[in-house]
C-alpha cells in the first residue's frame, strides 16, 4: 500500500508518501518514499508565534507546487497511490482546511480512498513506522501544541491518564526562548545553547513535584524564568543565558520523567504485567536529546523499552499523517468526504 499525506495544522505544509507492508513477524513496518516540507518560520519569527491567517494563506501558495515534488521524489503518479490521507484537526482552522479540502478533491478525481487524520495520532503511531513496536505502549506526546500520557493499546485504542493544565511543554520551550532572546521556535535553540551551560545554577521549580497524579503544569516554571530573568540582577551575558537554557530543560526533564513515572504505574495495571513495557515520546519536543536521554534512564529502571521516532519525524511532517492513514487502512478503515476539519480534537 501506498499512502500520501498531507500536514498543514500549523506552520509547515508538509507532504509525505509512505508504503506501508507487513514483515515477516506480522509487525506493520514502512519505508518513507517521499518527505518534503515548507516551513513557514520566518514569516512568523517576527511575530514571535504563528499567526493563523498567514499560515493558511502560505500552505494555499505551496501546496500543489508540494505535491508534485513529492510524487517526482518518489517517482509516482497519482494511479500508483491507495490512498490520499491529510490532518483534519486538531490545529490551526483554516490550515487544516486547506490541505483537507486538497485531499478531498484528489481522492474524489482520482477516485481513492480518503483518510482524515488525527494530528495527535499520527505523532503517536509515528515510532512504528522507522522502527517495528507492537502495541500496547505508553506514549509521552509532547509537543507544540499538547502535552498528554496516554497508554496505546492499539490501533485507535487509547487512554488518557494525563495532560497539561496550562501551558504545552513546546510552548513552554517557544516561550522561554524568546524571554532568553533565543530563536523561534525555541525548543531547538534551548537544547542547543543548554549545552555550554549549568543546569544547577539557577533553582527553578518542578510543578505538581511528588504528586501521583500525571498532569502538567508549565506556566509557573516559565513564571519563575521571567521573574529571574527580568530582574536588575540578571545579566544577559552568552554564559547567563546558556545556564538560565540548562537549568529550564533540566526542570522540564525532571517533571516529564515523573509524570511518566507515574503513569506508567498506571499503563502496567491496565495492560498487565505479562506484555513488555515500552515507553515512547514522539512529537517535536520529542526531538531533544536531553530529555530522550532522561527518559531512556527512567525506562532503564523499569525494565522497559524507549523509543523516539527519528527526530526529523519527532516535529510536524507529512509522513506521519500518511503513515497514520496506511495504518488505518490496512484495518479497514476510510472515510466519507464530509468528514469535517477541527480545531480541537482529543484523542484520548
Ligand atoms: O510537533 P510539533 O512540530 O508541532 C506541534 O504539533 O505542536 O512541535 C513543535 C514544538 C515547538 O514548540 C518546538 O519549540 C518544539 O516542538 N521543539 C523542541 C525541539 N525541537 C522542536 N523542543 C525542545 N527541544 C527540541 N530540540
Ligand atoms: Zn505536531
């Protein structure tokens, strides 16, 4: 099978084709035939965040143009595909209907089925395409948009144990960065000058630190960097900032390896003892190598296995979407094309 997808929730119009084939251990497994983006980033940088009616104005001048390279790249024609698979939701309104309207008309002409696809599920499902994992797994999505622990017992199985109360850990990093005078989005650029600094030199707080519950709360943490960092006392010098960096993602790792600790108590209860434990992290915060390193160490201690997708799938790219929509697929699923685009859309 051979899926294309198409993302435009956000700031990237991003165009994947997958095939999707099942290995000889009846584990799905996929190769990645084509993977081109747009990123809108520096038409938004000088706002500071994503304005809406930009984005969908700029995924509406690149999708065709996207498309057609992708199908080059893979050295396709619309005749080879089995189906056309785009994000409905959740994201940004008018983008989502841009790549889903796209996506209709090609399956429509084209007379293929269509798949509408959850944002969030296709950060979750993204880890089994570049490397084979069975369900059930715990995943830790963390991302621009959502923070959430939920437990994959399968395909569209899912159970949520927790999320975050204000601020997504992504817009936590975006935040934080542009307070340090960093780059947007932040994420990257904090993990990047982190590197050169110390992560004990400013004592930052952990929210919800020894609860059992598996929510998050970022906004005070980000409270507590403004406070430091707008004070009289606070020089704004490289080496400042990269401890100020170090210190805000050493905080940010310790709460995500807790609330993962905790609701991994939860995940073996509900899906038994017996099956092996496997923790994964996907989405674009996912793509930090601090935090894997955290959470790999926490899965270490509980015997059980980590996994991150490739990095370059951890943040928005059509590939994930056309591989959520070959994996439903493949379970017999398509959808009419009245399916509707949304803003928010839980998945568990
Ligand atoms: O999954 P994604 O591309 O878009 C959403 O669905 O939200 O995630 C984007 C978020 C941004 O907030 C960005 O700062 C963050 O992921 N991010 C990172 C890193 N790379 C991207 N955060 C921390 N470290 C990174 N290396
Ligand atoms: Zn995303």
């Amino acid at each position: 099978m051979i899926v294309l997808g198409i993302e435009t929730s956000c700031d990237e119009t991003a165009i994947g084709i997958v095939r999707h084939s099942i290995a000889p251990n009846g584990l799905a497994r996929g190769s990645i035939l084509a993977d081109v983006i747009a990123s809108q980033t520096d038409r938004h940088a000088k706002f500071g965040g994503v304005v809406p009616e930009l984005a969908a104005r700029a995924h509406i001048e690149v999708l065709t143009p996207l498309i057609q390279q992708a199908l080059k790249d893979a050295k396709l024609s619309f005749d080879d595909l089995s189906a056309i698979a785009a994000t409905a939701g959740p994201g940004l309104i008018g983008g989502v209907m841009v790549g889903l309207v796209m996506a209709k008309a090609i399956a429509m002409v084209k007379n293929l089925p269509f798949l509408a696809i959850n944002h969030l599920e296709a950060h979750a499902l993204s880890a089994r395409l570049d490397t084979q994992i069975d369900y059930p797994f715990l995943l830790l999505l963390i991302s621009g948009g959502h923070s959430a622990l939920i437990s994959v017992r399968g395909l569209g199985d899912y159970h949520g144990w927790g999320a975050t109360r204000d601020d997504a850990v992504g817009e936590a990093f975006d935040k934080t960065a542009r307070l340090l005078g960093l780059g947007f989005p932040g994420g990257a650029f904090i993990e990047k000058t982190a590197i050169n600094g110390c992560e004990k030199k400013f004592k930052l707080p952990r929210p919800f630190f020894g609860t059992s519950h598996c929510d998050f709360s970022f906004a005070g943490l980000k409270t507590a960097v403004r406070r430091i960092v707008e004070s009289d006392d606070f020089n704004k010098n490289p080496q400042n900032i990269a401890d100020m960096a170090a210190s805000f993602q050493s905080a940010i790792g310790d709460c995500l390896v807790e609330r993962t600790e905790n609701a991994l108590k939860f995940h073996k209860k509900l899906v038994g003892t017996q099956k092996p434990l496997t923790i994964i992290a996907a989405g674009g915060v996912a793509a930090n190598q601090y935090i894997r390193k955290k959470l790999a160490n926490l899965a270490q201690k509980h015997n059980a296995k980590f996994m991150a997708p490739h990095p370059r799938l951890c943040t928005d790219n059509g590939v994930m979407v056309a591989w959520a929509g070959a994996e439903h697929l493949a379970n017999g699923r398509s959808d009419l094309l009245t399916a509707k685009p949304r803003a928010r859309w839980d998945l568990a």
